[in-house]
C-alpha cells in the first residue's frame, strides 16, 4: 500500500494516512472552512491540502498542529492522538514502527499500527479467539493449521508478532477490549485439548482484568445478524472521532472507513451483544467448557 503512483510520483494512500485526512476534512468541514484556508495557514497549494484530506501524502506535525489551530481544536489529547496518527503513518512508510521487526504482521500492519493508538476495541469473533487473548500456544497451532507457513521460524515469528501486541491491554494506558465471541469458537479444538484448556484458562483471567470484557454468544442464541463474518470496531477517545471497521476475507482485510460503515456495524455490535450472555454468565460457560476439557 506504501508503493509509488506512476502518476506525478505521489504516494499511494495507507489506512492510516486516510484516517488522519479524514479526521482534518470533517473538522475543516465542521468549522465551515474551505480548503484555500488550509493552504493559506499551511501556506501551501490547494493541492496539497486535498491530497493530505485522501491520505495521498504523509502529513508533518507542524501541519497537523496549524490544521488544529486554524480549525479550533483545543483539545490537547485530541492533538496528541492526531500527531500520533501521523507519525505511525510517516513510520509505516519508512518501515519504522515497532511492529516492522516482525515481517510476518506486513499484512496486517495498518491494523496493528492503528490498534497501537486507539483506546477501544469491540470486536465479534465466530471461529476463534481474537489474538489480543490468545495463547502463544493456540496462535502457534493456529499458524499451523492456517497452512500458509512451512518454514517453523516463520511460524514463531508470526507467534512472537502476536504476544507483542498484547502489551496493549497493560501499560499506563491500556487499551480497552470488548471481545464477543461464538460458543463455537471455545468448543473449535484447536491445537487439541491441552492447549485449548489452557487458552480457555487464559481468557477466563483476561476477563478479569478492569479494561476487558468477554461476552459469549451461545448456541441456543439462535439466528443473529453476525453470522455471515467476523469484524473489529476501532475507536478513538475524542467525542466525533470516527471508527474505523477491519473484517477478514479469505485472501485480504477489508477497511471500512465510513461513517456509514462504522454507524452501521456498530448498530450491528450492539444488536449481537444482546443476544450474548451477560459478563458472569458467559465465564460461567467458558469455565464449564474448560472442565469438559
């Protein structure tokens, strides 16, 4: 995604490149500006200003702080979140985000660079548990039966991606998670009883910790409208800032970076969270499941 545009040499939009210009464009919007303003503050073309909004071209702090100044945002921890959407697209380009020390997290690097700036995420699993609570043992088996890797180094580089990213559910600020999953995804026995009681042990203490929430949807819940995929909500703390949806395919991850989208899916999160257990209902149902273990 970080490649060249044959067209006048211009940088070809990231993820997080338009999630920065489309937080500027619904604030410069907000405030009743027109893009000339921008370019005047920025003292830059018209062009430029409309690249920046599409994600088209990296964004510099100075920038981003005249953008915040011009448009009214005063808001320190809103700056500071658009400075740091900034500088994780500016280091997804350059390849320097810790991230990048594991190759095998290059497809899913917008993802896990957004999750490393976000304060929340809802997310809706059907077949498995989401990395974020997972086991190094359960990601490993699941590596193995995904079947894309033979080399065993790819496969503990891929293990020792997914563990680091779960420093985000600690620190002093941790992210906060709300993990729905399908009953099937407790009862899938991935990597055999052993390591699937063991992964069932590790979210039952995962969902003691004050910043996640497990919520399982049973069998009998019946029909729902989550059937057809599993997606992740990400969201962000100023009141405004729009969500950002990533759902897997077979072959890609799928963004959807509209309002519409995000109001959509959100209405579709909340809908499957009524039909799931309540918090101590649902570790009732993953401990029982464990025992059968």
């Amino acid at each position: 995604m970080a490649g060249r545009n044959p067209d006048r040499g211009v940088s070809v939009s990231t993820v997080l490149a338009r999630r920065l210009g489309g937080e500027l464009l619904r604030m410069r919007e907000g405030c009743g500006m027109r893009q000339t303003h921008a370019a005047e503050a920025l003292s830059a073309s018209v062009a430029k200003v409309a690249k920046m909004e599409r994600g088209l071209v990296p964004v510099r702090d100075p920038d981003v702080r005249a953008l915040c100044h011009l448009y009214g945002q005063d808001d320190p921890k809103g700056i500071d979140r658009l400075l740091a959407l900034a500088k994780a697209d500016r280091d997804r380009r350059k390849a320097k985000g810790w991230w990048n020390q594991y190759p095998h997290l290059k497809a899913q690097i917008e993802y896990v660079a957004l999750e490393d700036i976000a304060t929340e995420l809802r997310t809706w699993q059907l077949a498995f548990v989401p990395g974020l609570l997972q086991t190094a043992d359960y990601a490993r088996a699941l590596a193995v039966g995904n079947g894309a890797w033979k080399d065993l180094d790819e496969i503990e580089s891929f293990v020792a991606a997914r563990m680091a990213r779960q420093a985000r559910l600690a620190g002093e600020r941790p992210l906060h998670l709300w993990a729905v999953l399908h009953e099937g995804a407790l009862r899938q026995l991935v990597g055999g009883r052993d390591v699937m009681r063991a992964q069932l042990e590790h979210l039952l203490d995962a969902a003691q910790l004050p910043n996640v929430r497990v919520q399982i949807v049973p069998f009998i819940a019946g029909a729902h409208p989550g059937m057809t995929s599993a997606f992740t909500l990400v969201s962000f703390a100023e009141p405004g800032a729009l969500d950002v949806v990533q759902a897997d395919t077979v072959s890609t991850k799928v963004w959807l970076e509209s309002e519409t989208d995000a109001a959509h899916h959100d209405a579709i999160f909340d809908r499957i969270t009524r039909l799931g257990l309540a918090q101590h209902n649902s570790v009732s149902l993953i401990d029982s499941i464990r025992k059968e273990m």
